[in-house]
C-alpha cells in the first residue's frame, strides 16, 4: 500500500504533464499551414480598406490581432454567437486546429507595440484600458487590439454590442454606457493609434 501510492501519484503527474504538453504545442497554431489556410480571407482582409458588400463600415483589420481573439472571435461566428453570413460560412469550414493554425499566422505577422504611440491617451477610454491598455494595446490575448483598427468598423462594433445584436457579456456593459458622441470619440481614437494593420497580399 505505502509502496503503490506514491508510484501512482507519480504517474498520475506525468500522465498529466504529456497532457498539459501536447495541449500547448498543438494550442500554439502551426503558422505555416495557417498562411495556405487564410488564402480564403485574402480577398477581403488584405485588402486596404476594404468595404465588402456593407458600405457603412470596413472589414477589421485582422494583421498583428491577438491569436486567442481571433479563435475566439472565428468560433463565435461559427457557432452563431456572433452573426455574419460570410464570416460565419467561412468559419463554418474551419476545424479548431485550423482555427489556431490561421491566428498563429496571423499573429506572426506582427504585433503592436506601445513604444510606437504618441500623443495624449484620451479622457473617454479610462474605463477601457484594463482591458484592451492605454493605447488599445490589450494586456491580455484573450481580449482584441483596437490600436490602429477602422475607424468605422470601432463605431459599428460598440453599437451592435449597445443593441445587444452582438452579444458578450463583458462590453454589452461597457458599451451600454457609452453615448453616441463617446462612441465617435472613442473610436477615433483608437483608430488613430499605432498598431493593427492590413496585411500585404
Ligand atoms: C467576404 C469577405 C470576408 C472574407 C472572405 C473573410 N472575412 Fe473575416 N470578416 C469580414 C467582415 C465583414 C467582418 C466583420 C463582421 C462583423 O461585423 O462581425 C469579418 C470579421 C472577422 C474577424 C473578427 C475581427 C474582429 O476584430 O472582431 C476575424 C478574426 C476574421 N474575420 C477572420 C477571417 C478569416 C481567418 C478568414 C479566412 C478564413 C476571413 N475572415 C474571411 C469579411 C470577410
Ligand atoms: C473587462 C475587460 C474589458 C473592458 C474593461 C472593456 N472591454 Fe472591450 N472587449 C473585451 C472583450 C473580452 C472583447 C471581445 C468580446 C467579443 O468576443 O465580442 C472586447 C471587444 C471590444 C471591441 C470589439 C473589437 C473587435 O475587434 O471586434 C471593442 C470596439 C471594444 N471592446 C471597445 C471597448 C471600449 C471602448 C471599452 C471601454 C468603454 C471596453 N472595450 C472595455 C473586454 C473588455
């Protein structure tokens, strides 16, 4: 009894550490077959200021997004939590390791750096910057960079989460409180700083 508990102890950690490292090595995308698989987004997300078939607001900027984001964001479309027929059917298509493979790619374009911004951090974003960090330079993956994304594509994403047509329970708070001059304001902002970016096809 005393010779057996330890011996299971000790492979029951080591069943869990193979766990924990092939659960990481595949969490972290192959960035490689992530480029072959985003051919499909190219028409749209690589292209400057794209406006796709809605003419109020440009498709985001997805270069130098946060991974996780991004595989969150891909899995909300595909599960319908987040609605948008082409985002969702391109989403659709996607396994999970896909999904990482593409972020990773993503993500390896570049990242935004804090170093690059300039000018005052603006009054309206104080409650923001937990989060998604002073300069829209999110301190965590799980939440997006906002530095450098369109100005349009900013106002039509704190609206839908005002209206509740985008749902998540964090920012349908946050942006509950904003009124539709701190939306244009805040946007403009966030928008005017360093950061996301069109990648080049
Ligand atoms: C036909 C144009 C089109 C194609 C092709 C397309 N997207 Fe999108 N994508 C959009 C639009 C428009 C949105 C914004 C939708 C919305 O309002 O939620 C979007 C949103 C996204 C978002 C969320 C961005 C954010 O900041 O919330 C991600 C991530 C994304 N797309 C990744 C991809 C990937 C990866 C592919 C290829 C597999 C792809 N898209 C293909 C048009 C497209
Ligand atoms: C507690 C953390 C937190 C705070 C504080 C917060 N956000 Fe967010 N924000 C998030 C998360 C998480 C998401 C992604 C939600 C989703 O998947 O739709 C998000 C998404 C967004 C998006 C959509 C970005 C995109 O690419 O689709 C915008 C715009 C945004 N936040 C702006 C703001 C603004 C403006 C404030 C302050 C008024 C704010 N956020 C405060 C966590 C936060």
């Amino acid at each position: 009894m005393t010779f057996e508990r330890p011996f299971k102890l000790v492979s029951y950690l080591a069943a869990v550490l193979l766990a924990m490292s092939s659960f990481s090595a595949s969490a972290e995308g192959d960035a490689a077959r992530g480029a072959d698989l985003a051919d499909t987004c190219k028409g749209c997300h690589f292209i400057p200021n794209y406006k796709n078939s809605y003419p109020v607001y440009k498709v985001p900027k997805i270069g130098g997004q946060n991974a996780e984001f991004v595989v969150a964001a891909l899995k909300g479309y595909a599960s319908g939590e987040r609605s948008h027929d082409t985002m969702t059917a391109h989403a659709a298509t996607l396994s999970d390791q896909d999904m990482l493979d593409v972020a990773s790619y993503l993500s390896s374009l570049g990242a935004p750096r804090t170093e690059d911004a300039s000018g005052p951090v603006s009054d309206k974003i104080a409650t923001c910057s937990a989060c998604h960090g002073d300069r829209g330079i999110s301190a965590m993956g799980m939440y997006p960079n906002l530095a450098g994304q369109h100005r349009s594509y900013l106002v039509k994403a704190l609206h839908a989460y005002r209206d509740g047509s985008r749902k998540n329970p964090i920012m349908s708070g946050f942006a509950g409180a904003l009124s539709d001059e701190d939306i244009e304001e805040i946007a403009l902002y966030f928008s005017s700083q360093k950061g996301l970016f069109t990648p080049a096809l």
